[in-house]
C-alpha cells in the first residue's frame, strides 16, 4: 500500500455493531434494561425434560426475557456462557439445599436418607436448576461437561468432610472417605438423571432404593478399614 493509498476503514466499535439502546426503544413492549438473572431465568423457562440448554438459542432466550437479540450481548458473551453461568448457579443451589439437609442431622441414616430426599425435592423444584446439572453434564459441549465436573467435584469435597465428621460421631472409620464421597455423588447424580424421565409417584421408591445403595457403600467402606487396622 502506498503512502498516498487511504487507510483501511476500522471496523465500527461494538456499541455501534449492537445497537442495544436503539433496538430495544424501537420495538414496544421489550425491557430498557436487562440482568444476568433475567435471562437466566428465561433460560430456565424454555428448558425442559426434553430440552437442554445447549439446544437453546440465543434469539430464544432474547424473546422470552423480553429484549432485542443484541442486548443479549450486555450479560454474556455468547449462549455457552450463559450455560455454564447456568450450571454454576444449579451446583451452588443444590450444594446449599443437601447440605442443610445434612447438616440438621447427627446420624449416619438419617443424613443419608434427608440428603437424598433433599436432592429429589429439588429434582421436582419449579425452578429447574437441577436439570441443567443432570442433562448439561451428559449432552452439553465440552465447557459444559467441564463445569458440570466442577460442580461434582465441589459436592464431593463437601461430602467427604461430611462423612468424616458422621464417622467420627459413631466411633467409626471409613477406608478411603474421598473416594466414598465420589462413588455416592456419581451414583445419586447418575439415577436422579434416570429420575427425571420418571413420574414423580416413583420418587418414594427411588429414595427407598438409593438410601440402600448409598448405606451399603458407606457400609463397604467401614468393612474395609476395619479389615485394613486388623491387618496392621
């Protein structure tokens, strides 16, 4: 390019290329200003037992949180932002909602059996959070899976101080704590996924049947440090 050859046109800043302001003011009816929590909540409106998140659109998710497609811009990047923000929120939730639940009790039973009616309330909750945990973590994007992960692994630290602190109460010890709170996590996870497919009428008897595998795991767990201080 010469000296004398006009420099090439800079691309228009983004305010220009999203018109938010003038789009949204165009057309009655659409919100002046928008959230994060907006549109996560008409996220969580279009998404289903047949829908996920990643299937979502962001034109979608626009019109039901009553905006022009470009305001959609001012919160997240893109849809796949908004899913793991999405995900996170669900974990955080949940974490919150099962660890009350175990946190009210003192023995091994009934914190088994509150925690997992606990996490099958939520499976039925309005809000749907839990769905997006259970489906994000099988059918969404790799990012998706990976904060699904992220999630899981939060639950399982929690858990594995839980199970610690129980254990100790009853004058117990578990072999391995860690790797019991991870195979109760991924088992409770992967039959609430099965769960949601179900009618709620099975939810007394999926509790009944995951209280059992989750007490024989801890059970297995004791058998083994037991055998593990004779054997020293």
């Amino acid at each position: 390019m010469s000296a004398a050859d006009p420099a090439p046109a800079s691309p228009p800043p983004v305010s220009q290329r999203f018109p938010t302001d003038i789009d949204v003011d165009s057309h009655p009816g659409r919100k002046a200003t928008i959230s994060r929590e907006d549109l996560i909540a008409a996220a969580l409106k279009l998404i289903g037992p047949h829908r996920s998140v990643s299937s979502l659109s962001l034109r979608e998710v626009a019109r039901e949180a009553g905006i022009a497609p470009n305001s959609f811009y001012r919160q997240f990047r893109d849809t796949d932002e908004l899913a793991v923000a999405l995900i996170d929120l669900a974990g955080q939730s949940l974490r919150k909602i099962v660890g009350e639940a175990r946190q009210r009790v003192a023995t091994r039973r009934s914190a088994v059996r509150s925690s997992i009616e606990a996490f099958m309330e939520q499976l039925r909750a309005d809000d749907k959070l839990l769905h997006v945990l259970l489906r994000e973590g099988t059918v969404g994007s790799d990012a998706f899976k990976r904060a699904v992960d992220r999630e899981l692994s939060f639950f399982e630290e929690e858990l594995r101080v839980d199970l610690i602190r129980l254990a100790a109460h009853d004058g117990v010890t578990l072999h391995e704590p860690a790797l019991v709170a991870r195979s109760i996590t991924r088992l409770v996870f992967a039959m609430g996924a099965t769960a949601m497919d179900m009618t709620p009428e099975k939810d007394r008897e999926l509790i009944e049947e995951m209280s059992t595998m989750v007490r024989m795991i801890l059970a297995g767990s004791r058998a083994m440090a037991q055998r593990g201080r004779a054997a020293g």
